[in-house]
C-alpha cells in the first residue's frame, strides 16, 4: 500500500509555502499522472487545485519540481506543498459553543454535532472541535498527534459521544484503555436492507481502497491493513433500511461504514461507500420521493456515536454515557417507521 505522511515541514528557503503531504508509492504502482495519483489522497480538495499546486512548482517528485502530467512510477517520493500554514498554526482559538455532557478536573464528555470536523487538517482549518477546545479550556495534553485534548475522533459528518482529555495522566491512561480495547462504544446506524440476522460479527482487515484512496475496505489478506471486528444488533426493522446499534471492538477509520458495506448493507445516505443512492425498495415514483425527502431530512451519514464508557483515569470508578439521537436522525427514523407501518397494513 502507498504510505501517506502529513508532515508539516516548512521547506528550505520558502516562506510561504508548507509541506502538507509527503506520499511514498509503492513497488507495484503503475504509471499514473501525478494529479490523478494524489487526488486519489488528499480529501476536500479538487483536481484543479492540485494542477494548479503543479503549475506553480508546488509539487515534487523525488524532489523534483513536476508538471501535472508527469507520471508517478513504483517507489516514487511525491511531496505537495500548500500555501496555507502547518498544522501547530491552526490551532487557533475560537468561540464555538460546545455541548458538554459531563466535566471535571480530568477530563469532559463532549457530544459534538454532526458536521462538526475533530481537527484542523486540510480543507478545513477552522470551526473544528479543536478550535472550540482551544478556546474553552487552557493547557490540554497533547496526544501522540500533537492534538490537544483529542483521546480519539469521530468522522466529521457522524454525531455523537467523545471523551476529552484535560491532564497528562487523562491522557495517557485513556488512550491505553482505547488501544487494549477495554473502553466501551455503541453506535446506532441506519443501515440499507434488512438484515437477515438478529445479531452478528463483522471481521475483516482494513486499508485504503487501491483504486479509490479516500475509501477505505475490507482485505481478506490478514498481511493488509488493521484488524477490525463490529458487533452488531438489529433494533428495528423498517422494510427497506434497519435500524442496528454497533459496538466497536477495535477502531480503525470509516469502521463502522466499511464493515456494514462489506455484508451488503451501506448506512443510509452515506455518499462516500454509496448509500446516498436507493440501494432497496421499489421503483414507484412515489417510493423515490420519500427516499429523497428522508436523504434532504439527514444530509450525512445514519450514524451516531450513542454510548461510551471506560473506567475513570483517576478515581477508577466505571463511567457510562448515554446520548438522544440527534433531530435529523430520529426524524428519519420516524418517517421509515411510518412507511413501514403503512406498508404492512396495505399488505
């Protein structure tokens, strides 16, 4: 797999320009124009922006300054630079309310809405959760990212429960809960189909999609990417789509939206593994236009963050968070529950 470093280096002799990505292809890569190959990368920016980074001798190959056509070949260094700062120059303070669900001295659970990004990185270096910490609290540990306060994250457009750290000891031993994977995480997802199952295990290894870098996917190959297994439960059945809670027994990114495609069953309107399209139900006019109204009621993901525990880092008491689905969500609920309640009375 090509190996994606976010280094952050300001290059020799340039002021104003940054290294964000430094991209190491791999032995087997084939030839592939350097605008093609790294918008297989870098998320929320376009192809024209990265030709333009091209044509103002921002982007290097094995420190090369290249054109937007030149080819990527196995082993190849490609370095992109970008004139906005690095990531210790973003993390600036900014009033954004936060919902916090507890606090004390050591730490505070947070329940951040979706559309919410966790932190500063490119395409959007403002309004994160981060900025928001920066602003509210002083001084907050820095993970192994050198992000302040952050023990773990969610995806931007997933809405839910996340702990933050505010000391060292917070930190570290929060993170070691994580990593050994004693912390406890249930998610509620909307799901395409109805799921045969009352309750299952999904294990399969993840990385980056070879052909489609900004997706993650499952490697039956154990060698390829990170172990991951998602425990699942059907809550509720609406004809069409399934209501399931998820547990996390490992976290690796996308997850919970990369296992449930694996099995056949994309979350509902996720665009990025293709459930932002009528993957079930019927082909009546009707049908089409109360999936587009349910798509326009939750414009993301059907995915919250429900749930956390973990043992306390400092009194070693259990700790157990609960959170209301988000109005998007249950109002989406509501109307796939109606639907199907009509169905079943018309039948």
């Amino acid at each position: 797999m090509d190996e994606l470093i976010d280094s952050f280096e300001l290059p020799d002799g340039d002021g104003d320009r940054y290294e964000h990505h430094r991209i190491v292809a791999t032995k087997g890569q084939e030839p592939l124009r350097v605008d093609k190959f790294l918008s297989n990368f870098i998320e929320n920016t376009t192809r024209s922006k990265i030709q333009q980074a091209a044509a103002d001798g921002n982007i290097f190959v094995n420190d090369i300054p290249v054109k937007s056509n030149q080819k990527v070949k196995p082993n190849d260094v490609v370095t992109v630079l970008f004139d906005h700062p690095p990531y210790e120059f973003l993390l600036t303070p900014e009033d954004i309310p936060l919902d916090i669900v507890f606090e004390d001295n050591d730490l505070l659970i947070v329940n951040k809405p979706a559309g919410m990004v966790v932190h500063p990185g490119h395409g959007n270096y403002s309004g994160t959760l981060v900025n928001a910490l920066a602003y509210h609290f002083q001084n907050l540990p820095l993970n192994a990212e050198k992000r302040p306060g952050l023990v773990h994250r969610i995806d931007k457009d997933t809405s839910g429960l996340m702990v933050i750290a505010k000391t060292e000891i917070a930190m570290t031993k929060l993170a070691k809960q994580f990593f050994n994977k004693t912390s406890e995480r249930t998610y509620h997802a909307l799901v395409w189909g109805n799921i045969e199952q009352e309750e299952g295990r999904i294990e399969g290894n993840i990385a980056r999609h070879p052909k489609n870098r900004l997706q993650m996917t499952v490697f039956e190959d154990e060698s390829i990417g990170k172990h991951a297994v998602t425990h699942y439960k059907v809550l509720e059945r609406f004809s069409y789509v399934t209501l399931v809670a998820c547990i996390l027994e490992t976290g690796r990114t996308h997850q919970i939206r990369v296992h449930m495609k694996h099995i056949g069953h994309p979350l509902f309107n996720d665009e990025r593994y293709g459930g932002n399209l009528i993957l079930k139900g019927t082909t009546f006019t009707k049908y089409k236009q109360f999936v587009d109204n349910c798509f326009k009621i939750i414009p993301r993901q059907a995915l919250h963050a429900k749930t956390l525990g973990f043992i306390h880092p400092t009194t070693g008491e259990k700790m157990f968070f609960d959170s209301e689905l988000p109005e998007d969500f249950s109002k989406a609920i509501e109307k796939w529950r109606s639907y199907s309640q009509t169905m079943a009375l018309e039948n």
